[in-house]
C-alpha cells in the first residue's frame, strides 16, 4: 500500500482575465520526496504553489494534506498546516539582522526574541548545512545568503512541506551544490520538497519524480531516473528541440578593461578585495567565481562605481575610470546587471 501523498491537488482551475492560469491541475508530491514542478515561464508552475500557500485561492478544486481536505486561505493557514515557501523575490527585511529576520512574527516577545532562539536557530543550521551570521544585517549578504535565510524562517516555522521557487536563479554552482545536498538532507528526514523550475540538468540532479506542466496543464508525471533531458525538454515545448553550436576560434582584440592591484573594503569595513589584478581583451568572456562572500560583489560594484576602491586602478581603453560615479561609468558604455534584478537593477 501506498503512502498517504502529503500534498494532492484535485482538478484545480485558476482563472486571471483573459488566462487561464491552472487548467484542472492534479498534482501529487510523497513525504521524503523532492518532487521536480518543470515547465517554461509562464506554464503555471508559481500559480499553483501560491494557491497551496494561500497566496491565491483556487476557483475550482481541492487541496488535501496528509490525506486531510484543508481550505487554505492565507498563508498564515498555510503555515499552520507546516507549508513553507521561498519566493523567486526575496521577502526580508533589510535593516534586520538575518536571526531577526528569521524570528520577526513569532509568537513571544516581538521586539527582542533573538537571544531566546539563538541556540536552537544555530542547532538547525548546523543541521542542514545552512551557513549564516546571524547577526549579520540583511543589506550586507549575498543573494545565497538570502535565500538560505528565507530557507531558515520556513523550517524555524516547522515547515515539513517546503516550495522552492526557482531557486538556483541568482546562485553561482557552488551555492547551487551546497542547496541541493541541505535539500537532499532534508528530504532524508522525511520533508516533502517541490522544486519549481525550468533547469533541466537540476531536475536530473536532484529530484526524484519531476511533474511538467505546459500551458497551464499536466503533461505527465515521471520518476526522474525514468525520463532523459530531450524527453523533458519535448515535454515542456511540445516537440524536439535540437540545439547543436558549434563556436570557431577567434583572433584575441585590444585590452578593453584592466584592473591593478584592486583593493576594497566590504559593508562591514572588512578587506574584501586584496590586490585584485586581470585584463579582459575585445571578444572575450572572463568568469568570476568563488561562493559566496569573497569578493564578486564588492568586486563588480568598484568596477561600476557603486563602491569605492580603497587602493589600485581600474583602466577602461586606457582611461582610468577607479572610482568614478556610476553615471560616468555608465555613459563610457560599461553595463551592469545585477544578481538581485527586481531590488537593484529596476530602480
């Protein structure tokens, strides 16, 4: 006999005006199980799981947990029935401390309830894996850093079904690596994962049965170790996809940006870059990697002008550019996109 699902949805109907959200969804996901939620942009993955977090209210179907029929209408309800969700877009609060940030809106002493939770929020951190300076303030931390606090609030909230929207959006492999072993830990003690996204290399990684949905219906669902990528990939479009690039060697131009023994500072008036040097000729693309908290930022935002280079140069075709305004930077044809798009890169 089968286990009881922990999370089914019955022929759920979403409607928005002019689209049809959810077509008569039924979806399945099993305790112990990282269930995959694959599709493209727009083919219902978010609207779905809003409607399990109470986000929205389906207009027609059923949502059982534990084989219990439930009517989910906010997510306060949502939480109570021990459903977590980490949102694509970061809802934290940034002049908090990451431990305030986990505890705000707990039952107890609003204002002070850290120090009583100090021990048992480091207990299961160091459970999962999840590194984190609790006193550290919002605004000073990576995007990887983010997200594994808005982790931290859902299972401090004793969530035992965890939604993941997205989640490797802003995060560099080893951030990616490092979430998907605290997930696989997770999972080993019996939580119920959906992992929404439409990566499907880390669908074959981590998961264990992946659901696909396509133009707000199910396609299927399948045991990952049952299924190969082209087979996904079809799924998701709705035929073949062939994609064979073949790249020919290219002649090395000018040196368009160099940078001398960089130097800067972090938000926390520590050293975080200690005589960064390298060159990036016409045609080229130079990768920058380290996990999170060893520069990049701090790196990327000297170079745009968003921070200012304690010693060393910046030379751009040959003009020293350190330290000039962002506008400056900008209007000498230097672009920046940056890993939080929705907070820093609108405004």
């Amino acid at each position: 006999m089968e286990p009881t699902p922990a999370v089914k949805m019955l022929n759920i109907v979403k409607r928005f005006p002019g689209v049809l959200a959810n077509d008569h969804i039924n979806f399945e996901a099993a305790p112990g199980e990282i269930h995959a939620l694959l599709g493209e942009n727009g083919a219902g993955k978010t609207t779905l799981m809003n409607i399990l977090y109470g986000i929205y209210q389906a207009d027609e179907g059923e949502i059982y947990i534990n084989g219990r029929r439930v009517y989910i209408r906010s997510p306060k309800d949502a939480i109570s029935l021990g459903i977590g969700m980490v949102h694509q877009h970061f809802h934290l609060i940034p002049t908090h401390t990451v431990g305030e940030n986990i505890v705000l809106g707990l039952k107890g002493n609003f204002f002070f309830p850290l120090e009583k939770a100090r021990k048992s929020i480091e207990k299961m951190l160091e459970q999962y894996g999840l590194k984190l300076d609790l006193d550290a303030y919002v605004w000073q931390i990576s995007a990887g850093e983010k997200q594994r606090v808005e982790i931290a609030k859902a299972l401090y909230r004793n969530a035992r079904i965890l939604i993941l929207d997205e989640p490797t959006t802003m995060l560099t492999p080893g951030e990616t690596q490092e979430l998907f072993q605290a997930l696989k830990r997770m999972a080993g003690e019996g939580k119920t994962i959906i992992f929404i996204t439409h990566k499907l290399r880390e669908v074959m990684e981590v998961s264990d049965r992946v659901t696909v949905l396509r133009r707000g219906k199910v396609v299927g669902t399948a045991r990952t170790s049952e299924v190969t990528i082209p087979q996904l990939a079809e799924m998701m479009v709705g035929e073949q996809t062939i994609c064979d690039i073949t790249l020919s060697p290219k002649e090395k131009g000018k040196v368009v940006l160099e940078v001398q023994d960089l130097c800067a500072m972090n938000d926390k008036g520590l050293p975080a870059l200690k005589n960064v040097s390298f060159s990036i000729r016409e045609g080229e693309i130079l990768g920058i990697a380290g996990v999170a908290g060893n520069g990049q930022r701090e790196l990327v935002e000297v170079l745009t002008g968003l921070r200012r280079a304690s010693s060393g140069q910046v030379f751009l075709d040959g003009k020293d550019i350190t330290n000039l305004s962002p506008r400056e930077i900008a209007d000498l044809g230097v672009a920046h996109v940056p890993e939080e798009r929705i907070s820093l890169g609108l405004a």
